[in-house]
C-alpha cells in the first residue's frame, strides 16, 4: 500500500501506524539540518541529451484522465530553483504538462517558494534557471511536496530526515545543484512573464482545476539527462484517497506537527491530517488540556504555522483519551463532547489554494475557517464521570475465561407439550 511505501522510504517497519510515522519525522528533523554533499557526478549523468535530442516527447508521460490538457511529465517530480537575493536553494512540487519537445507548461501557485524565486528574477530582468527531478531518493519528495518556511532548504530536512547529506551534482547548463541519483533531471529556464496554455489537470480534490486551459509560466527546456533504464515517477491524482493523499498525508502531519512544538505549547499530544482531506484542509489535533482557553490556543495556532496558514480550513481539537487516527473515537467526541455554541469558532480571511473546489473557479485565494473543540472544558468543576469496568472484576473474568469453555455447550431445547395433553 502507499502507506507501507512511505514507511519504507522513511526507513520504519512497514507495519508503523501514521501517527508514529509523523512523529517520528518531527524527532529525526527537530533542531537538526544536513547540508547536502556536492559530488563530480552520479548515475543521474549517465545519459546527457542536449539540443533537438533533449525532446520531452521521447519521455512515458501519462494522460491520466479524458479532459487533461495533455501529457503530464510532472506529477511524482519537483522543481529545483534558486532565490536571487540569499542563494537558497528551492524543492518544490508542481504539475507540468508537455506543450511540445522543448516546452512544458507548468502551474506555480501564487506565493509559493519558487512563485517568489521568480519575482526575484523579473525584478533583475533575467531568465530563472530550473531543474525538474523526476526519481531517486524518495524522501526528497517527501520533503519538496511539504511546507517549509521560505528560509529552509529541502535538501538539508531531508538529510536530517534520512540521517545522512544528500548527494547532489552540478547541472549541466546551470549553476543549480540537483539529486546525483535521480532518474531523470530536465534543465531549463522560465523567462518571466512567457506564458503558454496549461490543464485542465484532474486534481486531488477530485476534481478537474478548472473547465478549460489557463495562461501559465512555461519551462523552456535545455538539456535532459537521465540514468541508464530510468524510471519515470508518476503519481495518481484524483479523488482521495490515492498515493498523493497518503503521502500529503503524512508530510503535512509531521510538518504542522513540528510547527506546533516549535511554538513550545504545552500538551500537544498527537496530530493527524487524514489522507481523505489530502492531510491540508483538516487536522485533527489530541491535547492534554493544562489550563482554562487551552485548546483555544492550539486551535489559533495550527492556523498561524507556516504549514496551517495555506490551506487548513478545520481544526477538531479532541482530548488526551482520544485518538486522532480512530475516526470513531472522533466521532464519539463530535457525537457527546462537542457543543456547537461552545465549541465553534469560525475565521475569516484565510489564505486558500486555488484547487479547493468548495470555493468559486474564479476567486479561490481566500478561505473561511472554524475550530471545533471537543475538548471538555477545562474550567468545569463538574465534569462528566465515564463508565469504567471494575478493573479486579474484569481481571478475574480474564483470567477465567478459558474454563468457560472447557466443555461443549448443549442447549437444552425445550419440547413443546401436545395442547390434548394440557387439557
């Protein structure tokens, strides 16, 4: 399953539940950062096509549903860009569609890391050079598909994620330094402001992006190079729950859940972002109350984390006696905890993604947002008493229960009386 292939990149039993998986992830990354190791070459070299042979037509993309607009080579990929102004290295993931040999159309998203490198680059009037990665160590798209703040390189979390530097290699006609041990890597460069028709794209709300093509920034390609029989990574899309969501999934768990502690609140006992909501529009966060306007805190605070400030629309807060990951615990205390009045509280003006389909086509960058609190409040004197089984008693039964069925049960069928006989 997608959720033991993620347990296996990140190098855990393959039986690890979600939530230990995330937590494990916030443990290996906390106040630890790995520089990746620049190499002279890698496997991703073993192939260099430059020129007319560097055609994207050559390369397996799929057309995944009837109304794509194309072939998409980007769904399993990031871009690899470069900020002008600090020399930050970017990962980040974005769909990309074949447009022909040398052109590909591709959707960033306003105010996203690569959307503000290229800001930069129209600012200077030069051209962005880009690298799309396609393959190799799975943690690096992981971390390219996770929010991380504008300062952060993802190639030293995933070094502290995998316990060890990445090794990276110089492009071939850029300064940017990509995977050594990718599968494919397509160079080139987006000229601020050249825009060419993308999409439709089948989303992972489970919905179409929009009803027709949309002027996007286009990657004019310079060079691929590729490893000897490589694999070109896809990933389906879709309605949930597919690959995308699982990996959405736990890289939006394990970074809210870092963003958290990296508040230093107390009592944040568990995070889930369930693969169903793409693990961005709903977290469900479990608390160990401390104090009176607790769980308020921590509701305000998922929003405010650079993980939860794009996207989050519901936070559910649930006591220390509930798992997140059960969703009929969840719903037992939405069901006898929660009170509408009490426990609602709704904000305006949050900043959306253009793909959530509950918002209009045409204006889709800001959302509302509510807290849904069921947590008992932490002020009661009196709260409730919940039933409990006589621990001696249910130990005696325990230790019993095997003679209970010692001997075959005969029900005794009991025999009607002839009505003659009862007259």
């Amino acid at each position: 399953t997608a959720k033991e292939r993620i347990a296996l990149a990140l190098d855990m039993p393959t039986d690890t539940r979600f939530l230990e998986m995330a937590r494990e992830w916030v443990r290996r990354i906390a106040n630890t950062r790995v520089a990746p190791a620049e190499v002279r070459t890698g496997p991703c070299k073993e192939n260099i096509l430059r020129g007319p042979a560097a055609d994207l037509r050559s390369l397996p993309a799929p057309w995944f549903y009837p109304r794509d607009g194309g072939r998409y080579v980007g769904t399993a990929c990031y871009l690899v860009t470069r900020n002008l102004e600090t020399g930050r290295l970017n990962l980040g993931t974005y769909r990309v569609m074949i447009i022909d040999g040398q052109t590909a159309g591709i959707q960033i998203i306003k105010a996203k890391d690569a959307e503000i490198d290229l800001r930069g680059y129209a600012a200077a009037k030069r051209p962005m050079p880009v690298a799309l990665v396609i393959g190799g160590d799975p943690t690096l798209f992981l971390c390219s598909s996770t929010l991380f703040p504008l300062t952060e390189s993802e190639y030293e979390v995933a070094g502290a994620l995998r316990g060890a530097p990445v090794r990276v290699v110089r492009a071939e006609t850029s300064d940017l330094l990509v995977p050594a041990d990718a599968e494919f890597v397509i160079e080139g460069e987006i000229v601020p402001g050249d825009l060419l028709p993308e999409g439709p794209f089948g989303e992972y709300p489970g919905y179409y992006s929009g009803a027709g093509a949309v002027e996007r920034d286009v990657v004019r390609v310079t060079c691929i190079t590729h490893r000897n029989d490589p694999i070109l990574w896809s990933t389906t899309v879709g309605k949930p729950i597919t690959d995308t969501h699982m990996i959405m999934g736990i890289n939006r768990t394990a970074s809210l859940w870092n963003d958290l502690q990296n508040m230093k609140i107390p009592g944040i006992k568990g995070v889930y972002g369930p693969p169903a909501a793409a693990g961005r529009m709903l977290a469900i966060i479990q608390l160990k109350q401390m104090y009176h306007g607790h769980s308020t805190q921590v509701g305000l605070a998922a929003f405010a984390t650079n993980t939860g400030n794009y996207g989050l629309k519901t936070v559910i807060l649930v006591d220390e006696d509930i798992d997140p990951e059960n969703m009929d615990q969840v719903m037992y205390a939405l069901g006898f905890r929660y009170q509408p009045d009490r426990g609602t509280q709704i904000l305006a003006r949050g900043r959306s993604t253009p793909l959530d389909p509950s918002l209009p086509i045409d204006d889709r960058y800001m959302t509302s947002r509510v807290i849904i609190d069921t947590c008992i409040p932490y002020e009661w004197e009196h709260k409730p008493i919940p039933i409990e089984m006589d621990a001696a008693l249910a130990d005696r039964i325990r230790g019993q229960w095997a003679s209970y069925f010692e001997e075959p049960a005969t029900p005794a069928i009991p025999v009607a009386e002839p009505v003659a006989a009862r007259a």
